[in-house]
C-alpha cells in the first residue's frame, strides 16, 4: 500500500518565518533517514511558497489561469510525503511520528490519503 502524506501548516499558529528550526530540521532527518533505511519513504518535499503557485481552472471547458498567492485558501499543502506501507495504521504511526517531530512550536495537520493502485 502506498500513501500520500499531505502536510498542511497552520501559518498562523506556526513560528513567523515559517521555517522549522535546526533542532526540528535535525529530528526530521533522522525520521527519514530511519523511514529510508525501513523501505517506507518513496519521495518527500517541501512546496514553494503559494506566492510562487499557479493554479489552471476549467470551468465547464473554460481554461483559465490564476497566479497566486491565494489568500482565501485556508489550507495550504506545505509538503508531502510517499510512504510504503503494510496498512493503514502502519501510515498513521509514521504520520503521527512526523508530526511529533515538530515539537510544540508548530501547528501542522497531516491529510492521509492511499493511493489508488493500479
């Protein structure tokens, strides 16, 4: 089974410059060091900021483009992540694991989502 992690910051309950410190940075390697090391970690990455985002509409086949930032978006995706896993606890544990990861400084929810096989 292969789950997508979407890791979704809460900006506004989360340290101003919104970047995670050295010690957190720190913590976040070793957790995917041992997630690459186990055979779990397919792929992760942090997302440019939505300043930086495009978002192409289709609206009943009218294709428009809107340049970010999108201000009204109360969700922002900030990364994600790929795992392999046995089951769906199995990803809940390492969302639940990187979550912890960020100490109390940040507000993050994690949207768990399996992805479809083939």
């Amino acid at each position: 089974m292969r789950y997508m992690m979407l890791i979704e910051p809460d900006l506004e309950n989360s340290p101003a410059d919104g970047m995670p410190s050295q010690e957190i940075m720190d913590e976040m390697g070793k957790l995917l060091e041992e997630m690459t090391k186990s055979g779990v970690l397919l792929d992760t990455a942090g997302l440019k900021p939505n300043e930086e985002a495009v978002r192409v509409v289709s609206d009943h086949g009218k294709l428009s483009v809107v340049d970010g930032p999108f201000t009204e978006s109360k969700e922002l995706v900030g990364g994600y992540l790929i795992a392999q896993v046995k089951s769906k606890e199995e990803a809940l544990e390492w969302a639940n694991r990187f979550l912890k990861a960020h100490g109390e400084e940040w507000t993050l929810t994690i949207e768990l989502r399996e992805i479809m096989e083939p």
